[in-house]
C-alpha cells in the first residue's frame, strides 16, 4: 500500500513537471511494459490476470513509466473489487481510424454504483461498498490524468451480466 501511495504520488509530480504533455513520450516495446506491470502485481494475484492480445503491434508511442503505473492500478482494483478468485482480463488491441493503443481491463466484480460514476476518476474517490480497504483515491484520479497527458480517453463500460470494462485509447501517430 505504502509503494503504490508513493508511486502514484511521484506520478502526479511526473505529469506537473511534463506540463500536462506527453512531451517526454517514447518508443515503447508494448510486451515487455506489460511483462513488467505483471510483475509489479502481487505474485499470488497474477494467476487471476488473463492476458489476451488482439494486436500484433509491438511498439507504441508513450510514456512508459506512466503508463505502467496506469496499467497497474486499473488491473489492482479490478483484483481488489471483483469477488475472489474470479478472472480478471487484461485486453490489449487497437483501432486503425484513429490508429489508437487500446487497454481494457475487465472483471466480474460488483460494477461501479451510480452514486460514484459523476466522481469515480477525482482525486479521493473510492468504492462506498469497500471503503474500509486501504488505499488513498489516488488511482483512478492518475490514470485519467496518464491518459489526458497522452491525449487519450478512459472510460468505464458496464461487463455484461456484471463488472466492469475499463477502457483507455491512446492515440498514436499524433505530431508533435
């Protein structure tokens, strides 16, 4: 808990010195960020993560320590709010108009209450049915910021019978 808080507030701080632009994007081998955000998942969870690949794309344009950050926390509460021991999907795939990244996470969990979708990414926000399990609302608040720093979009889909999908596309090919 205390590695996650510090890790999201060194992202914050990341995203003020950038300016709010992914200026200091790269080139960033896509299997190998997800290999180190697997990694980064507490080893008795990562059995639970179904990786699947709809993308043959190898490299992408991003900040890489921001987005595995991003990556980490939408798959950590996915594991923390859906039931235990059910799956949880890491889908990566891509759009060609636009050409965008696309990363969803999905689980089976209780989906997000109507009281918490107007304010589920500020700052402080968190599940009401969880709201004894640690964590500061840091999460969702960086990973929209991540995600509006690379000009993108993130959204959360009901997963039909229940769940969630989150869903980030990060364009790519933007000028500078």
């Amino acid at each position: 808990q205390v590695i996650g808080t510090l890790d999201n507030t060194l992202a914050a701080g990341t995203i003020l010195a950038v300016g709010g632009k992914a200026s200091s994007s790269s080139d960033t081998d896509l299997p190998t960020l997800i290999r180190l955000v697997m990694h980064d998942i507490a080893a008795d969870q990562r059995p639970r993560i179904i990786e699947q690949w709809d993308t043959n794309t190898r490299t992408v344009q991003l900040h890489p320590a921001l987005m595995r950050l991003t990556i980490r926390n939408l798959l950590n509460n996915a594991l923390a709010y859906a039931p235990e021991g059910t799956q949880v999907t890491l889908r990566i795939s891509e759009s060609d108009d636009p050409l965008a990244l696309i990363i969803e996470v999905l689980d089976n969990g209780p989906g997000i209450s109507e009281e918490l979708r107007p304010r589920l990414f500020e700052k402080g926000s968190r599940g009401s049915e969880n709201r004894n399990r640690a964590g500061a609302g840091l999460g969702l608040f960086i990973v929209r910021s991540v995600v509006q720093l690379h000009q993108g979009t993130v959204e959360a889909l009901p997963n039909e019978p229940q769940g969630t999908i989150m869903r980030l596309v990060i364009p790519q090919g933007l000028a500078d």
